[in-house]
C-alpha cells in the first residue's frame, strides 16, 4: 500500500510516500522558519499561506523521487490535529480533495502519534511494547505504548514544553528563533559546571515535569552576569541544556522502572539533541536498556512521519475518518476513539 503522507500543523510543509512494503520512498520539507524569524515566533496567517503555496510542488516532488504517479497512492494521510487551524486546513484540504480526485481513502492523523511512531521508521526499529518520550516544541510527555493506537499517559509538563523552555531560554539569551538548536550548539562551548541551575521535579515522585522555573532562573542568572560575554553566555546555555537533560533522562529512567519495560524511544523536535542522545544512551547501557531514535531528519516535524502513521492505523485499525481539523486533540483520547 502507497500511502501519502502530508503535514502543515505549524512551521513546516513536509510531503512524504510511505510504501508498506518497500518503506519510505521519498519525503520533501519546506520549513518557513526564515519567514517566521524576523517576527520572533510563528505568524500563523504567514504559515498557513506559505503552505498553500508549497504543498503542492512537494507533493509533486515526492511522486518524481519515487518514480510514481498519483494514480498509484493508495492512500492519503494527513495531519488533522492538534496544531494551528489554518494550517492545518491546507493538508486537510488537499487531502481530502485528492481522495475524491482519485477515489482514494484518506485518514486524518494525530501529529503527536506521528512524532510517537516515527522511531519505527528507524533501523533498527523497535517492536511494542515501549515507553516513549515525546518532546517537541509544545508537548513534553511519557507514554507507555503497547501498540498502535494504545498509549497511556504516563506524566506530562504542568507548563512549558522542553521545546519551549529552550526557545523561550534562547529568546532571553539572544539566541534568536527557534532557539533550541542555536542553544543546543553554544552550548557545546560552554562549561556546564560553572553554574547549577535547579533540576524542577526531579524527586517529585511522579512522571511530570516542570520548566517554566528553569527559565526564570536563566534569567535571574543572565541578570546577575549583565552585560554577558560570549564564554558567560555559552556556560548559562551549558548549564541550562544540562539541568533539563538530566530532568529528562531520569524520569524516563523512572518510566521504565513503573512500567517494567525495557525499551525506550525518544521522538520530537527536541530528541535531536545531541547532549539528550548521550546522556540516554549512557544511562542505557548502564541500566540495560534500549533506546531508539527516529533518523535526524525525521526528528523534527515532517510528512514522513505522518505516511508512516496513517499507514498504520489503515493495517491495524482500519480508521478513515470525515473531513475535519482538530486544533486542541488530547493524544490520549485515540484509544477511545
Ligand atoms: O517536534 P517539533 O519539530 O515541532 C513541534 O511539534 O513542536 O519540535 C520543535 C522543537 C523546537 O522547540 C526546537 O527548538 C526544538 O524542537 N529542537 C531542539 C533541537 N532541535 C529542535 N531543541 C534542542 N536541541 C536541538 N538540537
Ligand atoms: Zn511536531
């Protein structure tokens, strides 16, 4: 089955042909962060816009990298929810008219179960069950999944994301948007024991977490230290970038021990960084575990991921929904669905 894959929720076009048999085939990107950065932040009148404007030709190139053609889709699966409503419109759009084009089944997908199931789109993949860690620029979350379509809610941030405390971190330091990258790679620089900045939640006991107090302490940190010099600057990214890592790591260590599993897969924007990366693969092979990432490039958000997802949902759970956009959707409501 040829599955179509496309996704506009935010800041990013991504088209992608999943082929249930042969893998991923093709995807193509267009990311508007450049348009988005001279406004500090996502614009969503640009955004949606913009997708207007891209979809199409990455579609386009897609079905020439793969060497097919549109009557050769089997299917058509795009982002409904959770996002920005007009963007999301676009994918929505153009998949549901495509479907009725081409008489072709189209299925609306949860971006945050597409981020979830990206890591199988790795090699080696994981097999269910597992615990996943979902950290992107608006969710931090644990979920014990046990399949496609059953996953539990294991503990979530009370406020900022670990994506937003480090655009919002980066923001304060002058970092630009979105920040986490440029953060992630001052921080390389940096000393990341000249400073301890607080480690929120870490004996609280339960799978939630907390970063909002991580940025006000850069702040007072960064107000303390005025006017920053760059090694300044690169020691602050460094501690902060740790006291979030360890934060993190650890109550996946925490997740693993509740749900006695023993593998662990980390998806999201901000499963791209390195210091993450390291810091879960030591404490793996410590305390003999598997940990699995999605490929760099399927890290952040993209259409392959939402092929991925809709072809799987179509195998195990034969779902194709009405045309419609989901603004607010709680991933945890898909096992009622
Ligand atoms: O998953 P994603 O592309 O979009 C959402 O669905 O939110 O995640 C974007 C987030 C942003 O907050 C960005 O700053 C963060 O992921 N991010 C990173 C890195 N790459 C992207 N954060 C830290 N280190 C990175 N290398
Ligand atoms: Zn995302």
């Amino acid at each position: 089955m040829l599955v179509l894959g496309l996704e506009s929720s935010c800041d990013e076009t991504g088209v992608a042909l999943y082929d249930t048999d042969a893998g991923l085939l093709a995807h193509h990107l267009h990311t508007q962060m450049a348009m988005h950065a001279e406004y500090g932040g996502v614009v969503p009148e640009l955004a949606s816009r913009d997708h207007i404007r891209r979809i199409l030709p990455l579609t386009e190139a897609c079905l020439r990298e793969a060497g097919k053609t549109r009557a050769d889709i089997d299917a058509i699966a795009f982002t409904e929810g959770p996002g920005l409503a007009g963007a999301l419109l676009t994918a929505a759009a153009v998949a549901n008219g495509m479907g009725v084009a081409l008489g072709k089944p189209v299925i609306g997908v949860h971006h945050l179960e597409g981020h979830l199931l990206s890591p199988l789109l790795a090699d080696p993949a994981p097999a269910f069950p597992f615990v996943a860690l979902l950290v992107s620029g608006g969710h931090t979350q644990l979920m014990a999944v046990r399949g496609v379509g059953d996953y539990e809610l294991l503990g979530e941030t009370l406020d900022d994301a670990a994506g937003e405390a480090f655009d919002k971190t980066a923001k304060l330091l002058g970092l630009g948007y979105p920040g986490g990258p440029a953060l992630s790679k001052l921080a390389d620089q940096g000393d990341a024991n000249r400073f301890t900045l607080p480690r929120p939640m870490l004996h609280s006991g339960d799978l939630d977490f907390s970063f909002a107090g991580l940025k006000t302490a850069v702040l007072t940190l960064t107000r303390k230290h005025e006017p920053l010099d760059e090694p300044t600057r690169a020691d602050i990214c460094a501690a902060f970038q740790a006291a979030l890592v360890e934060v993190l790591s650890k109550k996946c260590l925490a997740a693993l021990k509740q749900t006695g599993l023993n593998q662990l897969v980390v998806a999201g924007g901000v499963g791209a960084n390195r210091q993450l990366r390291e810091a879960l693969d030591t404490l793996a092979a410590r305390r003999r575990f598997k940990v699995y990432y999605p490929p760099l490039a399927l890290c952040t958000d993209n259409g392959a991921m939402i092929a991925f997802a809709g072809a799987q949902r179509l195998q195990h759970l034969r779902q194709a929904g009405p045309f419609a956009v989901r603004p607010r959707w709680d991933l945890a409501s898909l096992a009622k669905a």
